[in-house]
C-alpha cells in the first residue's frame, strides 16, 4: 500500500508538471513545427541522460526503445494538434485517456472493470468537458490530438506490461528514459531531413531567449524527471488508476494558464475542475480490475 501511494504521488507529479508544459509548446509552435520542438527538447533530455548508457541492460534498451517510438508518435500528433487548436482544447482532448486506457484494456487484454472506477472515468470526463467547453467546432487539430491520446493510452499499458514482465527484477526507469529519449530525438532528426532537408534547422537560430527558457524547461525537467518519474510511478500504480491520475492535467493546465496567461475560469469551468479531482478521489476508494 505504501508503494502504490508512493507511485500516486511520482504520477500527481508527473501530472503537475504536464500540465505547465502546454503554454510552453503553444509558445514554441508558432515559431517551430513539432519535429524540430520534439528534436530540442529530447536532445536536451539525451545530454543530460547520456551518463545513464553505461551499465544500460538489453531489456531496459529494448523496452525503452519500443516506448520511446510510441510516445513519439504521440508526442508528434500531440503538438501537430497544439498548432491548430487552443492550448485548453488540446488538454482536454490529451485527458480523454481517462477513458481509452480501459477501452483499450477491454478490448485487446479481455479485463473487465467495476462499475464505480467507470463512473470515476465518467466523471472527470464530463468534468473536462465542463472545463473546457468552447462553442467552436471540432476541428484537424482535436483530431490529431484526439489521435495522440490513443497513442498515450497505448503508451501507458506499455509501462504497465514492462512493469509486470519484470516484477521479478525491475528495470531501472532512468534508464529506459535514456533508451526512450534516443528514440524521440533521432526519429525527429530523420523525419526533419525528410522533409525540410538542407533547411531542417530553419528558425531554429532566430529563437528568443524565452523560446530557449523553455525548450530547457521541456527537456530537463518535463521530459527527463517526467519519463523516469511516470515509468516507476506506474511500477507500482496499474494503468486505469495512472489514467485517473492524468486525467487531472486539464486542471493544472488551467492553473498555468491562469498564472501566465492571464486566464480565468468562470463557475462552471471550477465545477469541471471540482468533478475532475472527485473522480480521482473516488477511484482509489476502490479495488482494481475484477478479472483478466
């Protein structure tokens, strides 16, 4: 018990820092595409993890490897989306996690859930929507981002089998962060040569230094404490309880966005927030999955 609360509490953080993460993206994605953001964030991450290779075992390299080209993906069509719809509609689109990671559970690994944690999922689900409810339509960028979350959810069952598949003699998440951040920056490297060529580092050199504050900020603290923290966290915590727990990042992006952009929640938008964080709560007043 105390290791799942010790791992509830690495993925609140995990979580916290996500949600301060989208005014940084926005700000960078009007000045860069999304290879060239996820090409400098993760070769920040790879500097400062570089020392963690030595002594790397093969199935932490294997593992990472297959995570890293996953969340790639993810990342990819996360910002893709950011650059075509708000920062607070991209939040709530990324939370839908909180309902495909059980789907998903259901359908390819036959498990079956109690009735009250999907009402818990529900919930917040219907909490985000309150949150974040806009009178625009839907658009390319909720689709692509809409896309990224089914990735993030595949993502998150990933950790949870590579968690299970080493009980036995548990990989060292700091580790597999490195495997991961190779994967992130080398295949953004290659897609930017693939499409912009000899013109792959353009706008890269006129960045402010607001733009390099936060391509910091991404790569050490939101990409190398992020990766390693949600990959023991979720050790110790299963993958539906970790979407719960994700699923309050709309919240601190709204937090964020009040506290640097100026943006405030009206009634309605609190009482979303209100639903969020009673979904949580309920949903670890309950056992987990009933059968595999």
């Amino acid at each position: 018990m105390q290791s799942e609360k010790r791992g509830l509490a690495a993925l609140l953080l995990v979580t916290a820092v996500w949600g301060t993460t989208f005014p940084a993206m926005k700000l960078l994605s009007a000045q860069l595409d999304a290879l060239q953001i996820i090409w400098l964030r993760f070769a920040i991450a790879l500097l400062v993890l570089a020392p963690l290779w030595r002594g790397m075992r093969a199935q932490e390299r294997r593992w990472g490897w297959l995570l890293g080209a996953v969340l790639f993906i993810a990342f990819w069509l996360q910002i893709e989306g950011l650059g075509r719809t708000s920062s607070n509609r991209n939040a709530f689109v990324t939370g839908l996690n909180v309902l495909v990671v059980p789907l998903l559970a259901m359908v390819l690994l036959r498990r079956r859930y109690g009735w009250r944690l999907w009402a818990a999922c529900a919930l917040a689900a219907l909490g985000m929507a309150l949150m974040f409810h806009e009178d625009a339509p839907w658009n390319l960028g909720d689709t692509l981002t809409l896309c990224s979350t089914l990735f993030y959810a595949i993502y998150i069952l990933l950790l949870e089998a590579c968690a299970q598949r080493n009980a036995a003699d548990p990989l060292r998440a700091a580790r597999m962060a490195a495997a991961q951040a190779s994967v992130m920056c080398l295949a953004a490297f290659a897609l930017l040569l693939a499409r912009h060529g000899g013109l792959w580092h353009a706008g890269i050199k006129g960045l402010d230094a607001p733009s390099w504050a936060a391509l910091i900020y991404l790569g050490v603290l939101a990409s190398v404490l992020v990766v390693t923290l949600q990959a023991w966290g979720q050790q110790r915590v299963d993958a539906l309880r970790s979407a719960i727990v994700f699923g309050l990042e709309p919240v601190f992006a709204a937090l964020t966005a009040w506290a640097l952009l100026g943006e405030r929640m009206g009634l309605l938008a609190f009482s979303g927030a209100s639903m969020v964080v009673l979904a949580l709560i309920w949903s670890q007043w309950q056992p987990g999955p009933t059968g595999r």
